[in-house]
C-alpha cells in the first residue's frame, strides 16, 4: 500500500462500529447517566476505559501478535487455556448472556412501556422470547442478504432517532443533574469502568479483530505494518463514533432524572425518555427500531456462535447448533434484563481482567521474549483474584469481609483485586526467566 487508502479505512471502521453496536451499547450509559447523576464525567471516563479504550486495544492486539484468531492469542498461555478462554468468550457473548439480552432490551423498550401499570410480565416475556428466537433462528438459517440489509439501514436510523431524543434533552432538559446514587457518590470513575465490562465489547474485540483482518486483507492491503496500521486507524473511527454515543446517552440518562425519575434499566431510560418528549409517537418508532436493531444483533451471534462450534466440532451441523443456541437463549431471556445482568457479572468480572492481562502481555511480548512462564504466571494469578472478584457478585460479601480482603489485597474495595497480583506475578515471571532455570525455558513463544 503506497499511500493511505482512505476508502479501505472509512468502510472497515464503519463496519466495525456496526460489528460493535447494538441496543446493548445504548442501555447501560443511559443507567451509568441516571445513576451517576452530577459525577456522570466521572463516571464515563472509567466507562469509556474498559468500553472504548479496551475494544480497540483488543482489535490491535491480534494484528500486532501476527495470529489467525483469539484462540491462537490465548494459547500462548497454553492450548489447553486458549481453547477454555476461547468457549468462554463465545457462551458469554452468545447464547448464556449477549442474545438473552437482545430480547429483553426488545421487550423492555418494545413491549412494557404499552403494558398496563402492575401487569406481571412473566407471560408476555416468555412468548415475545419464544417469537425473537423462533424469528432469528429463521434468519440464521436462511440464505441471503437480508439481515445484513436491513442492519445498514438500521444502524443509522437507530443513531438518527437516539440523536433527536439527545438534542431534545440537551435543548429542554426536564431539570438540572441530580446527586449520584450508591457507588458513583465516592468511586465514580472505578464504578463507570466495571459497568463498561457490561458492554462486553472489551471481550468480544479479538473475536472481531479476525473479521476485521479480513475486512483489510480483502481491500488489498498487504505486508504486516500496512494491515496493522490500517486495522488501528479503523478501530479507533469505530471507538470514537462508540464514544460520542456512549457520552450522550450518558448524558440524556443524567438529564432524565427529574423528568422520569429513576429508572429499574437503561432500556426503561430511553423508553420514558422517549415518551416523555415525544409522547406515544416517539416511543413507538423507537420500540420498532430497537426491536430489528436487535434482532439483528441477535443472527449475527447464532451465526457466528454456531460456525465456531461447527468448526471446533465439525461432527456437529451448523443448523443443529444454531436451533440449539437460540433455544439456550430463549430460556436464559426469560430471566429478564435485570435478571440477566446480575447473572452476567460475576463471569465479566473474570473474563474481564484475564482480557485485559491478555491484551497487555501481548504488546509486552517482546520485553519478555514471549516466555510461557510470564505467560502462566501472570494469567494464573489474575484468574485467582478474578475469581474472587466473581464470588464477590455472585454471593455478595459483607462490607466487614470486603475490608477483610481489602487490607491484604490491594484495589479490592473498588473491584480491581486481580491488579496488584497480576503485575507482582509478572515481574516475578520475568526474574525467574532471567535468573533462574534453564534456557529451554526461556525460548520465544512460539504460538
């Protein structure tokens, strides 16, 4: 590539954006907004830390490690780890987490705002899951263009109405910013940061790094420096373009409170947003937007669940998966979006940190020579105090056992345990292999 090709760069970081953004992305700002009220600055720069500044580290870090895949990045810690690490990804994203949560963010903004006040919604959740699932699992299985189709027109009237209901707020706010609620009064940059893991974008970035190569490739960029260079100037259009959106939502959610009151989810804040300015018109067109926005969210991640199992196990056929993990996913939906947000934290609190590590020790590759032992030291002691940070989700630790903890592991108290062991664990890696054992040990990675 003689001179950079300006097309290449504009298509790809439009598509990775496309690749990244979903209804997902626009609920938990809005709640970080409600939440974090007058500390909302705050609380998005940690935001955009772990849901903007992670992604693009992520989509660099495979084309810089020079491999075909996340499975190859995380088996540089061994096989066996890539390929656990790996399987994690995909059910996260898929059919345990990800794909529940494109029905439910249909359901909350699509099918409660038209309830009737205290209508249970046990019922209605799992026939409209029944009906999403049944729906994409068709699409899925079809041939054609037509949800690609339908995306490249989706994601900008999606952007087009989330920008209208922005301006609204920004022309006519219902109030001034509000005092923050719970942790965002004392941490509200550490809290932003671990409600950034909620994106999922983070972990999900070396798994589109291999379409975006790809993406590159097919322009005809060649040669590692170009495709590497090509691949970051694309993610960091895509990450810019999730920032802007991620800011104003968080802003419209901080701007709502006096209008709408707090709100159960982010799906609510822009439901009552919507209403609130637009009325029932206003809230109608939105519903049917994030519906198809996230119905195609939801076949992008049977496809691409089900060809991954298809290829680690090709006795397995594509179709059967596919029917499989949207069968999965319509039983985890019925959890609710509440629901499948505390479900999913405590696994984010753990794949989280081991990407994190992941990303970093790939760009500090060469300070170490690729050592296995850094490798399995450092991922080892970043899996112990992320479980730890998991156990504390998932069974909620009184605040006496979190002082406990606190005092011995550092960063604890604010959910970043896993950071002091896993840089002790790395300097120890790299002085046991310059000063101790044999140079076999020693020798490059490899993978």
């Amino acid at each position: 590539m003689r001179s950079f090709d300006k097309s290449a760069f504009w298509a790809t970081g439009l598509m990775l954006f496309a690749l990244f953004f979903g209804a997902g992305n626009l609920i938990f700002p809005a709640m970080l907004g409600q939440q974090a009220g007058e500390h909302v600055f705050a609380a998005m720069f940690g935001f955009l830390l772990t849901g903007v500044g992670l992604p693009l580290l992520g989509i660099i870090s495979v084309g810089y490690a020079g491999v075909r895949d996340a499975q190859s990045l995380a088996a540089r810690v061994s096989p066996a780890y890539g390929l656990l690490f790996t399987l994690l990804l995909y059910l996260t994203i898929g059919p345990l987490f990800a794909m529940p949560r494109t029905a439910t963010v249909s359901f909350e903004i699509g099918v409660v705002p038209f309830m009737p006040p205290g209508t249970p919604q046990a019922r209605p959740l799992a026939l409209f899951s029944l009906f999403f699932f049944a729906l994409s699992c068709w699409l899925a299985l079809s041939p054609g263009k037509l949800v690609s189709r339908i995306g490249k027109v989706l994601t900008p009237l999606l952007l087009f109405c989330i920008a209208i209901l922005v301006g609204a707020a920004a022309l006519f706010p219902s109030g001034a910013l509000q005092a923050a609620h719970d942790a965002y009064v004392l941490h509200p940059a550490t809290t932003g940061m671990i409600d950034g893991y909620n994106t999922m974008d983070g972990i999900v970035s070396p798994i589109f790094a291999v379409i975006v190569l790809e993406a590159v490739q097919g322009f005809g960029v060649h040669g590692r420096r170009q495709v590497l260079r090509m691949v970051a100037f694309s993610g960091l259009l895509a990450v810019c373009c999730l920032a802007l959106v991620y800011i104003f939502i968080a802003y419209l959610g901080a701007s709502s409170v006096a209008g709408i009151g707090l709100q159960k989810n982010g799906a609510a804040v822009l439901a009552q947003t919507a209403h609130f300015y637009f009325g029932g018109a206003g809230k109608g067109l939105l519903a049917v937007i994030v519906f198809l926005a996230c119905l195609t969210t939801s076949v992008g991640l049977i496809c691409a669940c089900a060809e991954y199992f298809n290829r680690l196990m090709p006795q397995l056929p594509y179709r059967g998966l596919a029917v499989l993990f949207a069968v999965i996913a319509c039983v985890f939906a019925n959890y609710g979006l509440n629901g499948i947000i505390k479900l999913s934290l405590p696994v984010l609190m753990l794949l989280y940190p081991l990407t994190i590590v992941l990303v970093l020790l790939t760009f500090l590759h060469p300070l170490f020579g690729g050592s296995r032992r850094v490798y399995v030291l450092t991922i080892a002691a970043t899996t112990a105090a992320g479980l730890l940070d998991a156990a504390r989700q998932a069974v909620g630790f009184s605040p006496e056992t979190v002082g406990t903890i606190s005092r011995w592991l550092p960063l604890f108290e604010i959910q970043l345990g896993w950071v002091v062991p896993a840089a002790i664990a790395f300097v120890a890696g790299i002085m046991l292999r310059r000063f101790g054992g044999s140079s076999k040990q020693r020798e490059v990675n490899k993978l």
